[in-house]
C-alpha cells in the first residue's frame, strides 16, 4: 500500500508486526489485539502525523479489531469519513443494521474508487464497491467459518479508506 512518506514511516512498525496478510480475520469480532500490539497503536496515535489526523487513527484501530477505541474517534468525525469508518465498525460488531445506517450516511465517498474491487472479488455492485452490498454478504456469512474472500474484501476495503485518508492529509 502506497501511502504519503510521513504516514508510511509512522505505521511501517504496526505493518511489520502485523501484516495486512493476518489483520482483520475476524468479519465479526469477538477478540482484540494483543496488549504490545495495542500498546504499539497507542504510541503510534499518540505521535504525528497520525496524532492530528483522527480519520487514520480510527482506521488503525479497526486494523487492530479494537472497536470500541475506533468508534470513539469515528463517532467524533461529523463527515463522510467518519461515517465510512462509523459503519464498517459496526458492520465488524455484527450491528448490520446500525452499519447501513452509517452507510446511508456516507453516501458515494470518493474513497469507493479507491477500493481494489479486481482483487477483492464480488460483493459490489455494477463492478463498484458497494458497502451494502457488503453488510449484507457479510450477514449472510458463516461466522464459524467465514469465506476467506469476505475477509480479502475487508482488507481491500480498509486498505482502499485508509489509503484515501493518507491522501488526504
């Protein structure tokens, strides 16, 4: 992922510690990070550039599956942004129909170009990311064993949103 040198620098220790490769397993979230991982989010939150950019540190904390700290910041961002991450949190609490909500809210946010839908398959519609679309398949999934592509479209959707909020920075 390709994000401005100042940003890149700061996360480049979370990416290493953990890879988009094993973050966000989990469709619905049942369990948070470890202590040195959340330990490592809070310092990095803490230091600019992320530490006056709160759209990047809410996207940190769903990368962490920490909710509650996410919908902190997220709740706080009266914006399309705010409510992009306001309502994939939820989705990742299993609040479905608070997350359409949110979504409603978000509207056509130009972060949707910004979503890889080639490598992340299906779940958009007319080729486009689609985040209803996406609340639903993720509803309709097997908790117990969630389908490793709904997992690779979470991936390409937060790498697509936090990508766009490093641009915008």
């Amino acid at each position: 992922m390709t994000l401005p040198q100042p940003i890149q620098q700061a996360v480049q220790p979370l990416f290493a510690a953990l890879p988009i490769e094993d973050a966000m397993s989990q469709l619905v979230v049942d369990h948070g990070a470890s202590a040195e991982l959340i330990a490592m989010v809070e310092r990095i939150c803490y230091e600019e550039p992320i530490a006056s950019h709160p759209k990047l540190a809410a996207g940190l904390w769903l990368y962490l599956d920490e909710l509650d700290r996410s919908h902190t910041i997220s709740q706080s961002i009266s914006d399309a942004t705010g409510s992009f991450w306001h309502g994939i949190m939820h989705r990742r609490e299993g609040d479905f129909g608070n997350s359409h909500y949110w979504f409603r809210k978000v509207g056509a946010h130009p972060a949707f170009d910004s979503i890889d839908t080639a490598a992340s398959g299906g779940g958009y519609s007319g080729g486009g990311y689609d985040g209803h679309a996406f609340i639903d398949e993720v509803a309709a999934a097997d908790m117990d064993n969630p389908p490793d592509a709904l997992i690779e479209k979470q991936r390409a959707e937060w790498q697509g949103l936090f990508k766009w909020c490093g641009k915008q920075t």
